[in-house]
C-alpha cells in the first residue's frame, strides 16, 4: 500500500530539487569555455612573439617615412595581440571562477536535499500523526529558505562576474590597414658596354 504522506514529501522537496536543477552542477568538462579560451591566448602569446620579432627584422632592413608608419602600424597591432591575449586569459579566469561559483552552490542544494531526505527518514515513524507533519514542514520550510539564500547568493556573485566579463568582451581598436607602400627598387647592375668592331674598307 503506497504511503498516503509520499505526494506530499515530493511536494515539500520539489522546490529545492528544482533549484539545483536550474543552477546547474557547474562542471564544464574537458575542452570547455575555459579551455578553448586558454588555448586562444596561447595562440595570441605565439602571434605576438612573431610580431616583435616581424618589427625587429623590419626595423634593422628598412627605413623611411614609409618604414616608420608602417612600423608603427604594426606596433599598435602586436600591442592589440597582447591586449587579446590578457583579456583572453582573464575571461578563461573568470569563467572558471563562475563554474566554481555554480560548482559550490549546487554541492550546497545538494546537501540540503541529503539533509532534508535524512529528516523524512527519521520522522517515518510520525509521518501519521499530526506533529510529525508538523515537524516535517517546518524542517521542509526551513530547508527551502536555505536553499533560497543560496541561490541567491550564487546569483548575485555572478551578476558581479558578469559585469566583470561585459567589460573584458569590449572592444579593442585596431588601426587601418596600410595603403599600398612604394618600396624603392634595387639599383639595376651597370650594362657591359657594347664593341663595335669596324672593318676596315679595301
């Protein structure tokens, strides 16, 4: 015979189960966010180094007005690389750091299911009598409120590191692309002068 107080044990609990389910478990596996944005930055870091290298050749073997602004062009570009590269290694953070926000709130809901599964088992006895409902209310009540704070509490700190991400995400200004550069030409080698051999008339 089914027990005739089990609706409404799940009715009690539902809110809390609907909690955790909403928040999430937080895990993002391998090869999620954080890595792929990780191994973002690593590939700006390896761009940047090509860069300055790129600036270094360029500097020793070329010189002019149009050397200069094409150097400089490609200074503000390596700069933004290196501006990607940071904020890329923050957003991977911060992301990480919302995963672990998410992780420690459902590890809380979770436990306050346990803990309130523990309760029902122990008032299985009283499930029949008046203060065993009534004991199991107030335990699902209180319960609930903790539950409550803690999404709350979970909210509230992701609100902060959304923000801190919407600032990350702005946009970085590049410079223009380079018109078209007249490099001078090599010196063409001087021509072998020509013999005209002249005969002699008879």
């Amino acid at each position: 015979m089914s027990d005739p107080l089990a609706r409404p044990v799940d009715a009690l609990v539902r809110p809390i189960a609907d909690l955790a389910d909403g928040l999430g478990s937080g895990v993002l596996g391998p090869h999620g966010p954080a890595d792929a944005l990780t191994a973002a930055t690593d590939g700006l870091t390896t761009l940047h180094e090509q860069g300055s290298a790129a600036i270094a050749a360029l500097d020793a073997a070329w010189n002019g007005p149009a050397a200069a602004s094409a150097l400089d062009k490609l200074r503000t570009v390596t700069a933004a690389v290196t501006d990607l590269a940071e904020r890329g290694a923050q957003i991977a953070a911060t992301v990480s750091r919302a995963a672990g926000t998410v992780g420690t709130g459902a590890a809380e809901l979770d436990g306050l299911l346990e803990s309130f599964a523990r309760i029902t088992r122990d008032l299985t006895p009283m499930r029949g009598t008046l203060e065993g409902q009534v004991l199991l209310l107030g335990a699902a009540l209180e319960h609930l409120g903790k539950a409550i704070t803690v999404a709350v509490g979970v909210e509230q700190q992701l609100a902060g590191q959304g923000a801190a991400m919407q600032t990350l995400t702005e946009p970085i200004a590049l410079p223009s692309a380079p018109g078209p550069v007249s490099v001078p030409a090599a010196p063409s080698a001087p021509a072998t002068p020509r013999t005209t051999v002249l005969s002699k008339s008879r």
